[in-house]
C-alpha cells in the first residue's frame, strides 16, 4: 500500500469548512483513497473513499487532483462533534482492503 | 443494524498472565479484521479473516497472540503470555468481504488492555 503523508494538526473554527490535505504520491493505479476518523475513545469510523474522481457524501467531500498524488477532505460546516484523528489511507484488493493506518491529523474544532 | 460487537470493554493483567478478546461482526459480514492500536499512534493490523480463513497474519506475533474463527463468525484473540508492550486498544472490524466492491471497515469499539 502507498505510503501517505498528513499534517499532525490542525483547527478550524465552528461552523467553518474543515480541509484536510494528504500527501500520496507513489499511490498506484488500482488503489483507493479511503478516510476514515477516530473520535477520542472510539473506533475508527469510515467517512468517503474515492479513485480518480471527487466524491460527495452526507459526511464530507473528497477531492482528488487529477495526477492523484495528492486529496483533500472536505466537512463543509465543521461542528464540535467532528473533532478526532482523521486518518487518510491508500489500500487495495491485494491487500485485502487490509488499512494501514499513520498517524492522522488531529483537527480541533473550537467555538 | 447492529454494530460490531467486543468484550470485555476494560482489562487489567498481570505481565505473563493470560488474555482473551471476543469479537461479533456485523451478521453477514465475511471479512474480520483485528488491529492493534498502541496509544498515540495508529491502529495496526494484526490478522485477517476471510471466513474462517486466515488472509494475513504476517504482523502477528506469533509466539505470543493467536486468533481464530471456527465457524466464520465470532472471533477470538488470545495473548499467552503477555508482555507489558502489549498494553493498547484492540479493534476488531468486519466488512462484506466481496471483492468485487471496494471495502468498507466497521469497527467496534475496543478492548483496552492494560499490562502491569
């Protein structure tokens, strides 16, 4: 699986659109981009994952550049419930779908 | 729809004492997932199930943890004996497990172990 790279942390005021940056530049063609958070003392809940395209959902969108090396997620009005580990992670079916996960980035939403 | 299911929620031990952690997936759920996450860092995968088959096991240690799925469902994980680096949260996750769609994880909330 590609390695991916992500900042440490990050804030966001309430009400605000949350952007999270991740780094995958040796992603290979078949692998997906997949985020997933973690709420303080829960496990990791599945947020969106995308391949070439940007994809929307209830929870956050996804945007891909076009060479793929790189995404951003995006919680278009950030609420303090959405403070927690966002982990972004490439992953395939040769692994299973298997998810190594980094270390995240924590985001902080304050009021 | 219930979740994925884990006991005990807590557990305190003893170095070289002995451990076991349940896991219930979500019914029909063929692919079960254990990872390890040690605190400030990410979860790891330990073992894969697809069934009552093993798919990776390559990071588990083996000469102290061991897994198993009789019957494609619930799912065990021992420790024997426990080392006090050990301590951490164990996650169990499951998914539908059809490779023709991409995969998504549903996890459960965590066995905190805590080795003295």
């Amino acid at each position: 699986d590609a390695k991916t790279t992500q900042p440490t942390s990050m804030d966001c005021a309430e009400g605000r659109a949350a952007n999270l940056p991740c780094n995958h530049s040796t992603i290979s063609g078949n692998e997906y981009v997949y985020w997933y958070r973690q709420i303080h003392s829960q496990g990791p809940q599945y947020i969106i994952h995308g391949l070439k395209n940007n994809e929307t959902n209830e929870m956050a969108s996804l945007i891909i550049t076009e060479d793929r090396k790189s995404s951003t997620l995006i919680l278009p009005h950030a609420t303090l419930r959405d403070t927690a580990v966002y982990y972004c992670i490439a992953s395939n079916s040769n692994s299973g779908y298997a998810l190594n996960f980094g270390k995240g980035t924590s985001l902080l939403v304050t009021p | 729809e219930a979740g994925v299911a884990q006991s005990p929620r807590y557990k305190i031990i003893e170095k070289r004492q002995s451990v076991a952690f349940w896991c219930n997936p979500i019914s029909g759920h063929a692919t079960l997932y254990w990872y390890q996450q040690i605190l400030g860092q990410g979860p790891k995968l330990l073992i894969q199930f697809q069934n009552n088959g093993v798919v990776d096991d390559s990071q588990l240690p083996k000469d102290r943890f061991s897994a198993e799925r009789l019957k494609g469902v619930d799912s065990t994980l021992k420790i024997q004996p426990a080392k006090l680096e050990d301590s951490a949260v164990y996650l169990c996750a499951s998914s539908l497990g059809d490779r023709r769609y991409q995969e998504t994880q549903y996890f459960g909330p965590g066995t905190r172990l805590l080795v003295l």
